[in-house]
C-alpha cells in the first residue's frame, strides 16, 4: 500500500504505461488520481484501497503480462509489415 503521494505516482506512472490492457483503466484509478492533486488531503480510504488492489490485480493476472514459460511451447503472433522487417 502506498503510504505518500510520490508513492501513488510511482504507481500510478508504472500502471499507466500498461493502460491500454487494463479496461476502464481511467475509472479504476481516479480515486488514486484524486489523491495527487495539491488540494487534497491525503486520506487513504476504503475506495483507494479497492482502486489500488484492482489495478494490481489486473496488471499480475493478466496473460499477455507474464513471461511464457521456456518448458511449454507457446505461439507469437504480432502485426508487422513486410517494410519494417
């Protein structure tokens, strides 16, 4: 759990680099967002808490994060043009 507000940017900053995986991803970190602002207080509550556990999740459970595993074979697929090869 974050315990100052240069932590929840840290966090914040980490999360939104993966933001584009996360659905909804804006709604699930306002209430984090919400605790950076200059005039607020920080006041860490139950929907911060809910906010930073979902998002957590969400980058730990989700299969396109996880480094495959060398033992088991796994197919590669990805968009490219014949130009950028």
């Amino acid at each position: 759990m974050p315990e100052s507000v240069s932590e929840i940017r840290i966090f914040l900053g980490l999360a939104g680099y993966y933001r584009r995986f996360i659905e909804g991803f804006s709604k699930l970190a306002l209430p984090l967002t919400q605790l950076t602002r200059k005039d607020q207080a920080f006041v860490w509550n139950g929907n911060c808490e809910k906010s930073f556990q979902e998002l957590k999740g969400r980058l730990t459970t989700t299969p396109m994060l996880i480094l495959p595993d060398a033992k088991e074979s796994f197919v590669v697929y990805c968009d490219a043009s014949k130009m950028g090869l």
